[in-house]
C-alpha cells in the first residue's frame, strides 16, 4: 500500500481547522481479493526540530488488492508549516509516508486585478483559502502599477484597458519569472489587450464570433498530458465538460505558444506561452454557463498552481528543483534543516534562483531576506511504488536504441555479465588460429618444395 497524495482540504466552516484529503493506492495489498481498512494517522512536522509532535488526526481507507482509494481526516489543528500522513509499513516503508505543506508558510500568494466587483474567476480563484493552498488579493491599477511585492501568480481579469504602467509592472514580474493568468473579459479593448499580449508571445486577441441559432460551442481538449489538465478524463477531441458558448472570442495564436484547450479549430479556448496562460473561456453568462460548470473551479485552480509553482500536484517529486525570482535574498533548509545550495541563473532577461536537484522527500522551507516565505513538500513519484516487474519492452525502451540486450537466466549469466564490464579473454582463440595458420604456411611450404624438385628433374 502507498499514499499517493495528501492536501488540506476546506472545511465548510472557514474558521474551523481544514481536513486533510488523503490518496492511498494499493499494489497487492490485500490476498483474496477483499477490502482492508488501512489506518491513517496526520501529525504536524516542524523542520529542524526534533521534538515529537501531537497526532493532528486519525482516519482509515478502505483498499483493495489493487487500485486507490481516498478519504478525508479531520484535523485537530491547522499545523502552521505542514504535515505528514502515515500508513502501517509494509515491504516498501518509502511511501507509506506523505509530507504536505499548510499553513501561510504553505500558501501561493495570488494578485487579481480587475474592473468591477469580483468576477467568477476571482470568486472560484479565492475558493476555499486558505486550505486550498491560495491567498488572493485584489489590487487597483495604483496598486498595481506599484509592483506585486512577493505574489507567486498575477491574474488579469475583467479589466478594459491595462494603462502604461500597468503594462510595465506586468511585464517585469513576467520576466522576473513570475506567472501571469490573462483572462479578457467582456470589458476587454481588443485592441489593448492585443499589444499585451504579444509582447508576452501569446497571440493577438480579435473580435467575438457568434454561433448559429440553436447551436453552440463546446469545450475541447487539445493535447493530452498537461498539468492544467491532471484529472480530467476527456481525450483530445474530446469535450472537457458539458458547458456550451454560444458567442467565442477569435484568437490568434503566436507560433511560440501552445493550445491546450480549444473551441474548434480557428478558435483557441486556452493558449499556453512561457510562464503565462491565456484563457479565453467566456465567463459571463451572456456568452456561456461555463463559469457554473463543475469543471471551472478545478480548471482555475490547477491552471495557478501550474503558473505558481510549476506543477499542479501538491508536491514536487525527488530530483525536481526549487526556484524564486532573486528578489530576494533567499536561504532554503530541508526536513532536517540542512541548508540547500541554491544559484543564480538568468534565462530569457530573468533572474531567478534555482536549488539544486531535491533528492530528499520532505518538508522545505524557503527563507527571504531572513523571514519564513513558503514551504513546500518533496514526496516519491507514485510510479515508485509499483512493486511489479517491468516487461522486457519497457526495460529496453529505457535506454538508447541497440544499447541494450536481455540475457536469459542461465549458468553462463555471471560470465556474460562480466565479459559485457571487462571484455574477456581470447587466448585459447588466438592459440587456435595460430595452429590453423602454421598448418597452412606448412602446407604452402611443402607445396612449393615439390614444385622446385620437379623442375630441377
């Protein structure tokens, strides 16, 4: 059995502590074919101290022979940095432990700026903070033209015109490493919107095209393996959801940038371009019901996270690296808190600081100019934790074409093995061919003796 995932989960009483959402997957867990109750039990971790903690929970999930399951745990407590959840151990005690960050330290900070009262994109974005894991603040244009201090994602709704230092801010937090969210609204200039846009390497934004009477859009997927798109079972070419939109905006995408979702073929729904997501989803219920669908608040959520962090799971996998815009002067410590080398590195105009490799599952924190800025948790890749054997096609598939070849199981398997590092030895070979070849120079030799008698006759 493994756990999977683990994440705070809100509560229908924002001022009572979250639960705490739980994956387990079994890989032969239980003989018979039955269910089996796995106990669970939620503790707080605080990095670089040693004390014990107080169990913050206790729970069980139901598991089979193979497959997941998940349940929720109530939480005494939020813990302020994060967590672990626990399982009983068995043959493979790596993964019956799951760290997750909570708490502010383990929040993304958000920025929305719009027009008006909240949109839905800024309503679905707030959803369930903090213990979604998002703290949103919406700012004007002053606020923004000011700069976004330390936010991990902007977001650009509803907004009719960003002003010239609005642009400026956008364009410096993007190159500094920062992610952008641009969602047009109805209020949108097209116009304006466009030159944005394309300074970001996005596309150009054009007028709205109406669909036929009694007909409509539907959302489609475009690609298939997208963080954005984790959890959604639709295929590419199939619908992501049940929405329809009668009236779509037209867009031009730049050749640097990537559709993942779309309307049909002339027109895209989201474009992705580096560090940035454009979505074009009309969210007014004048041109569509996607913003009351059960896939809008999914889709947002994961499309911050992937703009925030880099991936939308709610942990980063061992050999995955860490990084911020070097704004700062950061400092980051792992479970046990050791200090992580962290480096300088400028890519396309910006500065940002990346850590080395995270080989260590844990709980990290990240320390700007000297005060607790975020946590995160580094857990195994769930694909670890299949204990079964690989097929010989997957093995091969592995390394480099003729690179590799399978040797059945047999009494000469050392010897292959060792003459594959260290080559082997070829006297006996060599020994042989010297006999061959003294036998033919005799040959030849005896040849030529006959031949010389014969003409001296």
């Amino acid at each position: 059995a493994a756990l999977t995932a683990a994440a705070p989960a809100p509560s229908a009483d924002p001022a009572a502590p979250p639960a705490l959402e739980v994956e387990a997957t079994a890989f032969d867990a239980v003989e018979g074919g039955t269910t089996q109750d796995f106990a669970l039990e939620a503790r707080e971790v605080r990095p670089g101290d040693a004390t014990p903690t107080a169990t913050l929970g206790r729970g069980f999930v139901a598991l089979g022979a193979r497959g997941a399951a998940r349940a929720l745990v109530p939480l005494l407590a939020t813990p302020e940095v994060g967590g672990e959840v626990l399982l009983p151990d068995d043959a493979l005690p790596l993964d019956n432990r799951r760290v997750f960050a909570a708490g502010r330290a383990g929040t993304l900070r958000v920025i929305v700026r719009e027009d008006g009262g909240p949109s839905p994109l800024r309503l679905a974005l707030a959803a369930g903070s903090p213990a979604s894991g998002l703290e949103v603040r919406a700012v004007d244009a002053v606020g923004l033209a000011r700069g976004v201090g330390d936010a991990d994602l902007l977001v650009l709704g509803d907004h009719e015109q960003p002003g010239p230092n609005e642009i400026q801010a956008i364009l410096d937090f993007h190159r500094a490493g920062g992610g952008l969210l641009l969602a047009p609204g109805p209020r949108a200039n097209r116009q304006a919107w466009s030159l944005l846009l394309e300074q970001l390497g996005a596309g150009r934004l054009e007028d709205d095209d109406v669909a036929a009477p009694g007909s409509a859009w539907r959302l489609l997927r475009a690609v298939a393996g997208h963080g954005v798109l984790d959890g959604f079972t639709a295929r590419p070419g199939e619908p992501l959801t049940q929405a329809r939109f009668t009236a779509v905006p037209r867009f031009r995408p730049a050749t640097t940038s990537r559709v993942l979702l779309r309307f049909d073929d002339r027109h895209p729904a989201l474009v992705e371009t580096p560090r940035a997501l454009v979505l074009l989803t009309p969210l007014d219920a004048g041109r569509g019901d996607f913003a009351v669908s059960g896939a809008f608040l999914p889709l947002v959520h994961q499309a911050a996270r992937v703009l925030a962090r880099g991936t939308a799971a709610p942990s980063l996998y061992p050999g995955d690296t860490w990084s911020a815009p070097a704004a700062a002067e950061w400092r980051l410590e792992d479970e046990t808190g050791r200090n992580v080398p962290v480096r300088t590195e400028t890519v396309a105009g910006a500065t940002r600081i990346v850590s080395e490799p995270l080989d260590r599952p844990g709980l990290y924190r990240a320390f700007a100019d000297g005060r607790l800025r975020t946590s995160f948790a580094v857990n195994p890749d769930p694909a670890e934790s299949d204990l079964a054997a690989l097929s010989e096609r997957t093995i091969l598939a592995a390394f480099p074409p003729g690179r590799a070849r399978t040797i059945p199981v047999g009494d000469d398997l050392a010897a292959r093995v060792r003459e594959a590092r260290h080559g082997r030895e070829l006297w006996a070979e060599f020994v042989l061919l010297a006999l061959v070849l003294l036998v033919i120079e005799s040959l030849v030799a005896r040849a030529g003796m006959s031949g010389s008698a014969r003409r001296a006759e």
